[in-house]
C-alpha cells in the first residue's frame, strides 16, 4: 500500500495527436502539447561550421531544454519536444511520432515527452510524486508493463496506476456501463464498458480522427488554389500604421515534413474555427450556394471557405466523402473504413444481448473531434434511423467543451485525487518485490 | 489477489460499511423498507445508508428523496402485479448520477459502485439513471416484465 496522501499525483493522458499533463484534483491539465517531436538526426563526424551553426540556434532557444539535452547525449538525434522547441525552425529538423497505428512504437520519445513534462512543464521532481496514466483502450499488456519499468526504473517514481482512457471517461460521467465514443487526433475508437471493464471484443477503430480530416481539409483547400504558407517562411512588416508588408524567406534546408506540420498548424486551425457536422448526410449540390465564411490566414490572406465547412466533418459519418477531395482518393482502398454510426452499431451489436439497450442510452463522446460543433446532434439522429425499434438512443457529451476535450484526463484525475484511492496504486515497493507484470493485477 | 482481481479497471478503493448489508436484508428478507438509499461518506471512507422509507410508502415518495444534483445508491422492492394476476415483488438496484452533479461525485459514485453492488445479494435488475425520466415506473414495470 501506497499512503501518498500529502503530495499530490501528476496525471498524464499522452494521446495521438496532444499530451495532456498536469496535478491531480484539479479541472484542467496544466500542460498541453504536441504528441510529436522535432528530431535531428547527429552525424558522428562533427562538421565544424555546421556544429557552429546549431549551438548558435540551440543558444537561442529558452533554458528550458537543457534537461533533455544532456540526456540525449548518447543517442545519435537530438529531439525537441513541446509547443516551442517545435515551433522554432530548424535545418534538417523531422517531425516525428512515438505513434505507429496507435500504439507506442518508439519508447525513447516517450520518454523525451514525459521528462519534458515533468522537468519543464509541470515543474516537478518524478520521484516524490505518485504518477496515474491514462492509456489507449486496446493497449497490449506488453506496453503498460514496458511503461512500468520506464517509470519505476528511469523515474523512481513512488507509485503508479494505468487506466484506460475509456474507462475513465465512462466514470467522469457517472456512468460504469457506457459505449464510449473517443474521437481524438490519430483515430476514432468506439468501446464498450461494463462494470468499469472494457468489452475488448466490442472494441472498434477506425483511422479517421482529427488530423485525417485535417489532411482533407487542406487538400481540398489546396485544390482550389489556395497556398498554406508556414508561419517560418514569411516576415511581416508594418510599412505604414495598418498596413503590413509580407516579406518571403528562404530556408532550404528545411525538411518537407516540417514544412507539412507547420501546414497542418494552420489548417487545423481553420478546421476548429470553421466546421460544423451538416444535419443530414452532406449533399455537393444542396451545399452549392452557401454562405463563405471568411478566415484570414498567418501572412495576411484571407480565404472564404463554403461548402467544406460541412463536407469535412461528414467524413467522420460517410468515409467515402474523401474520395471526391482531391489527393486522397486513394484512401479508401487500402482498407475499408466504416462510418460513426455504423461503428457504433457494430460495437454493440458485439457485445450481450442483455445489456445492448444500455448501451444504446448510454453512449459518451469525448476526444477533440467529438468536440465539433453539432456532431452529437448529429450522431444521435444518424443512430435513431439505424438502431433497432427498441433501443432507446442517447448520446451524451459533457456541455463545457474543456470537459469534452479533456474527459479522459479530467477522469483520472478526480481518481487520483480520491482519498480512498490512495490504497490502490502500485507502489514502487510492489515493483520491486513482484516485478512489472504485477502492474496487471494491481490496473486491471 | 481474489478480491484485487474483482476490482474493475479503476475503482475508488471505497469502502461499505457493515450496516448497509443488514439493512438491505431486511428489505430482502423482512419486507421492513420499501426502499434504502445510501451515500458514500468520503470522511469515513465508506458507503453508508442514509435514509430507509417503510413498506407503505410509495414509488413517488422514493423519487423524491433522491437529491437533484448529487449521485447515490438506490435500492427499491418493487412490487406489482402480472398480467395472470399473479402478486410478485422485484428488488431493484439504482446508481443515481443527475448530468447536473459534479464529476467529482460522478467519478466517486460510478467507482465505487461494482465494490458496493457485490454486497448486495440478490437485486433482481440494475437500473443507471442521469435523470429523472430514465426512472419513470414504467421504466421498472417494463424490466420486471
């Protein structure tokens, strides 16, 4: 037993798309940043000038890094991690994931990310403070045990717990049997809780969360003629009081997936302030003639978006909407991918008779992209059509947009906050004497 | 290791306090209560009865004592009478979190509940309600049909 009531515990729900860190018992995550980090690649051969060059740029950037750089020193890239370091351009500088088809597929950045939130986010010494983390649904025992032994080991942290993220947001809403809809950033998964367990078989995914449809937004802007111009490639000037000048630079060793992220800063954005889901299925000629709707980009340009508005987030409910976006019409083939409603049927339709109709009221949205604007309306309507005459349907999603967007990790940490749930984590004790596969006991 | 097996993914780590098992015997085997409704009391760290309504109070008397924006535990003796006109009595269980309670309580209530539930031998049906329609007693008549 763990008695960690006077500190309190730090809650992580590391996602797809944002990682999302911060103090028990309180409403929001103090620290949100990107799931992905910069990377470059170190050569063993140090080139003189360039070695110059990248202390210089290293130089500038605020002392928060420097905990990750002597880290880092014995592996061959150097990362930068968080909203900043990322945001700052560099030569030769990736973007990548610790992600591959959602589960952790490179442990060295996770790392990276967790030392970044404790160090310089949060602020916090890892071995004084108990640690709950939220996971993804269909995480393998593999992983979580390997993300025991990351935190006992290299953090000597005093205690820990797991819970799945569909779990956790099933409970925030009062509810222990739920189907919970989490629609986030890398893909969109539909599980089934009973009792606070996870219905694996019932579990459904599907790719397409907000990046995807952010990716669609942007070539369908693109193939009107629209140019995404990265905050870093341009200068603005204020020539005259209110009126601005944009100067182009030229960085040409910038990497082609740097240049896409920044890209896709900007056409997220303008999916989050834009879309709405359409009421009905999306129809190309009854959305012809709709009002645009302004958006001024970073250097200045202001485009007017229309009918896309809607026809971006009706992919969520009819995929084959991509193939008339041009540049992504070779998404469908490679693997067939259902509709929301469809999903959720399918997933209840899995699971005992007896408890279906439960399921069917019960069913929980949480994630960004369930956050969109009408999608709950929307999805309920859908559901009522398709689901059979009995079931009574309801769709329910937390009214404050926070609350939608961080469930998962609001969930957790009310739970660690518990008084009497201090009983129940992994002590660093228990580890020690049973190994991490006990982790599988303990966080069922 | 049997009783941390039993425990579901996340759980509260709460409590039931030794009085709330009798009491709900007494509704089972006795017929005293119509309905007991417990709270969880989060000093003592366990859940504990909070009101109990005697054997002739009605339906409607029980709904009003549930708090609007606050969850609990619920359990009521249904009786009714079947189509054969056949006398018969179900024992209900309610998990009541109202939309409009805090998350804090939510989180509390819904952890708690599978650790509470197995103290209760012998409920018929489980009923979990946010809101007052989702316990209409045409809810239960339907579920004891």
């Amino acid at each position: 037993m763990y008695g960690g009531d006077e500190v309190s515990a730090i809650v992580i729900d590391l996602g797809s798309h944002t990682c999302k860190a911060g103090y028990a018992g309180e409403d929001a995550p103090k620290a949100v940043f990107p799931s992905v980090v910069g990377s470059i690649e170190q050569q063993e051969v140090v080139n003189g000038t360039k070695f110059e060059k990248e202390s210089e740029s290293m130089s500038d950037l605020k002392g928060g890094l420097k905990g990750l750089d002597s880290e880092k020193a014995k592996t061959k890239r150097k990362l930068y991690v968080g909203s900043q370091a990322l945001g700052f351009r560099r030569d030769h500088m990736e973007v990548i994931s610790p992600f591959q088809d959602g589960v952790v597929a490179d442990w060295d950045i996770v790392d990276n990310i967790w030392a970044h939130a404790f160090k310089d986010r949060l602020l916090i010494d890892p071995m004084e403070h108990p640690m709950l983390l939220a996971e993804p649904t269909s995480n393998a025992p593999q992983q979580r045990e390997r993300m025991a032994e990351i935190l006992f080991e290299n953090y000597k942290v005093p205690a820990l717990f797991v819970a799945k993220n569909a779990v956790l947001t099933s409970f925030a809403s009062g509810r222990a049997t739920s189907l919970v809809v989490d629609s986030g950033g890398g893909s969109t998964t539909v599980a089934p809780v009973q009792d606070g367990y996870v219905l694996q078989k019932g579990v459904a995914t599907s790719p397409i969360g907000g990046e995807f449809l952010t990716e669609c937004m942007m070539k369908s802007l693109e193939s009107k003629g629209i140019i995404f111009k990265p905050r870093y490639s341009f200068k603005r000037k204020e020539a005259r009081p209110g009126d601005f000048q944009t100067i182009d630079l030229d960085f040409p060793n910038t990497t082609e997936r740097y240049k896409l992220y920044s890209q896709r800063l900007i056409a997220s954005d303008i999916k989050e302030c834009v879309c709405r889901a359409p009421d009905t299925p999306y129809d190309e000629s009854a959305y012809a003639n709709i009002p645009m709707t302004p958006y001024e980009l970073p250097d200045g340009q202001i485009i007017e978006i229309g009918a896309d508005r809607f026809k971006i987030p009706d992919i969520l409910f009819n995929p084959s909407l991509v193939q008339t976006i041009p540049g992504m019409e070779n998404f469908i083939d490679s693997s067939p991918v259902r509709g929301l409603p469809q999903m959720v049927i399918e997933s209840i339709n899995k699971c005992d008779v007896d408890i279906r109709r439960e399921l069917f009221s019960s069913i929980l949205l949480s994630g960004g992209t369930a956050s969109m604007q009408q999608l709950k309306e929307r999805l309920e309507k859908d559901l009522m059509e398709e689901s059979p005459q009995a079931a009574r349907v309801k769709v329910l999603a937390s009214g404050n947009a926070t609350e939608r967007r961080f469930s998962v990790w609001i969930g957790g940490s009310i739970l660690a906050s518990l008084g009497s749930f201090q009983q129940m984590w992994f002590s660093k004790g228990e580890y020690e004497e049973h190994g991490a596969s006990y982790i599988q006991r303990k966080c069922p | 290791m049997a009783l941390l097996r039993s425990y579901s993914n996340a759980s509260s780590g709460m409590g039931v306090a030794d009085h709330c098992r009798d009491t709900f015997l007494e509704l089972q085997r006795k017929k005293t209560h119509r309905y007991v409704i417990f709270k969880i009391d989060e000093k003592r760290k366990e859940v504990i009865v909070e009101k109990t309504g005697g054997a002739a109070e009605s339906y409607d008397d029980f709904l009003a004592c549930l708090p609007e924006n606050d969850c609990r535990y619920a359990v009521y003796d249904f009786d009714f009478v079947t189509q054969e006109n056949c006398q018969k009595s179900k024992i209900f269980f309610i998990a009541w979190s109202p939309s409009v309670s805090r998350i804090r309580a939510k989180m509390l209530y819904a952890t708690t509940k599978q650790r509470f539930r197995r103290e209760m031998d012998g409920v018929h049906y489980e009923i979990q309600a946010t809101e007052p329609s989702e316990l209409d007693i045409e809810v239960l008549r339907d579920r004891a049909n």
